[in-house]
C-alpha cells in the first residue's frame, strides 16, 4: 500500500479559513483615495463646463482637501506594510502586468497635478493663504502660471481621477484567489463609490443653495447606477463558477448578509435615494445632511464590507478538503 501526505502552506493561520493579513488600514485607504479622486473629478468638470461660480465650493475650496485626503489614505496604507522601508523599491521598476505597480506610479503623478489644482484655485478659494505664497516670487509665478493652464490643468486632471477611483476597486478584482473580489463590476462600482461621496461632500459642504441642488441631483442619478450595479455585481457572481457562488452565499443568508444589505446597501444607498428623492420632489431642505451624510458612511462600509467578504471567500474549502492534523505525521 502506498501513503501519501499532504503537505500545503494553507496551514498558516493567516491564511486559513480565513486570510486576514489585512485589517481597517486597507478599506480606509480605498475610501479616501476614491473621495480623492472623485473631488478632482468634479472640480475639473466643473472648470471645463465654466460652471464655477455655480459650484465655487468644490472648484475652490474643496479641491485643497484632496491632497489632505489622499495622504491621509496613504498613511493608512503605511500602517498596514510589513516591510514599511522597503517600500521605495516600487519606484524602482514598473511592472506592466502588476496593478500594484500601476497604482503607485499614479499615486506618485497625482500629487503634481493635485497642487496645480489646488494652485489655480488658490487666490479665489483661500485668498490670505495665496497673500501669504505671494510673497515669495515662486510662489507668485506658480499662482500665475495656474491660472493661465487652468483648463489644461482641469483636461489632465480628468484621466487620472478615473483611473485612481477605478484602482481603488482594481486593487481588489485582480486578486483572483478570492471569488468574491474576481468580477469585473467591482472597479466600477468603486469607481461610481467615489464619485456618490465626493458629491456627498459637496452638499454637506457648501452654503449654497444652487451648487447643493445641483450636486443633489448628480448624487440621485449616481446613487441609482451603484443600486444597479449592485444588483448586476449579484446576478454576475450568481453565473459564475462554483466557487463564485459560494462566495455569494456570504451576503445571501451567510454571515455577511446583515452587513451588506442592511448596513451598506440600506443606509448607504437606498434611504439616501430616498431622501434625496423627497428633498428634489418636494424641495424640501429641512433634513438635506442626513442623505449626504449616509451615503459617505455608506462609501466606506462598502469598502470594509467588500473586503471582509473577499478575505472569507476562497477557491478551497480549507475544512472539508485538508487536515491539518496531517501535518503532525511528518514530525
């Protein structure tokens, strides 16, 4: 008789029955690089469509927060590295075929143009700051030269807030060890995330009646499209392999069923359709911070959400397939 032992790395804790190598550094990081990227999305739409004394708030004052935002999202993202020193080495080679690589570059480029974002904007937006930068003639020929590219800056800005709202969901679908993650709706739906909450923000934000209005509606629209989207992410995972519907039974009566539907999908989207719904309807303004003020919560409870399911579902079901007291006869 032969015997045969089988040996697997799946024993590590960290991995099995559940991989949980990553904690809340991760969901922050894709919540505030999405906010991020949907700001500078809407400031240069804005500036493109010379609409900005329509929404001077989110063209004017809210676009300095990206940089905050970003970096915030990166310092998270610092936390979580094993080997936080050696993080330089992904600038010293770019890997075509690593979405990682492609992520840190982008980061790296977006900072550029998030300033001269910030810099065109800065002597309507923050005139005693700008007063202050004016002193020094860089900085008063920075202003200047801003200004002058404004809509070139505005053109550029575009390109990249999509594809850094698409990556935050990118990051996540090409980890195709994970069912759960492996749909190609995911940066999709990140990406329309990012843009709900950035014009989320903006309502909460601003003190105009007109720009509230008017981000209100683009919220209602994008709010329909991720309900749908999440909807279609459903159908998609209920086609797919056998894995893939064991990774949907996580959310259809499994163990993240509440946290998805009731928290995310409820309070994150459809009580601020709703809401937003009945203050576009009625015109009433009486309660306008409590839909934007969901629909951010919502904006990251779908990320820590998403990611929780991802981590929990796998390819192998580590319990019904391995022993792990197998290990113990090669001692």
């Amino acid at each position: 008789m032969i015997e045969e032992v089988l040996v697997t790395l799946r024993a590590n804790p960290k991995i099995d029955p559940v991989l949980s190598t990553w904690s809340w550094e991760v969901p922050l990081y894709l919540f505030l690089g999405g906010l991020a990227a949907g700001i500078m999305f809407f400031a240069a739409i804005m500036v493109l469509a010379n609409r900005q004394r329509e929404a001077p708030f989110v063209t004017e004052k809210l676009v300095l927060w990206t940089v905050i935002l970003l970096s915030v999202g990166m310092a998270a993202l610092f936390l979580d590295l094993s080997h936080r020193w050696y993080v330089f080495r992904f600038y010293t080679a770019f890997r075509p075929s690593s979405p990682m690589s492609w992520g840190s570059w982008i980061l790296i480029i977006i900072y550029p143009i998030c300033l001269l974002q910030i810099l065109s904007t800065f002597r309507q937006g923050y005139p005693n700051l700008a007063r202050r930068l004016e002193r020094f003639d860089i900085g008063a020929l920075a202003l200047d030269l801003s200004e002058r590219f404004r809509r070139r800056i505005a053109w550029i800005s575009i390109p990249f807030a999509l594809a850094l709202g698409i990556y935050t969901g990118l990051l996540l679908n090409t980890l195709v060890a994970r069912p759960f993650w492996n749909t190609a709706i995911l940066p999709v739906l990140f990406l329309v995330s990012a843009l709900s909450t950035a014009a989320a923000l903006t309502i909460l934000g601003t003190s105009i009646k007109g720009e509230r209005n008017l981000f209100t509606q683009i919220d209602f629209s994008l709010i329909a499209v991720e309900i749908f989207l999440v909807l279609l992410l459903v159908i998609d995972l209920s086609t797919g392999s056998q894995v893939q519907l064991a990774a949907l039974d996580l959310i259809l009566g499994g163990r993240y069923t509440v946290g998805f539907w009731l928290l995310f999908f409820s309070i994150g989207l459809l009580i601020p359709i709703l809401l937003e719904g009945r203050e576009l309807l009625r015109k009433s303004t009486s309660a306008f911070y409590l839909a934007p003020l969901f629909v951010l919560i919502g904006g990251y409870l779908l990320r820590q959400v998403v990611m929780n399911i991802g981590l929990h579902s796998s390819w192998v079901d580590y319990a019904n397939q391995f022993d792990p007291q197998l290990l113990q006869l090669l001692q």
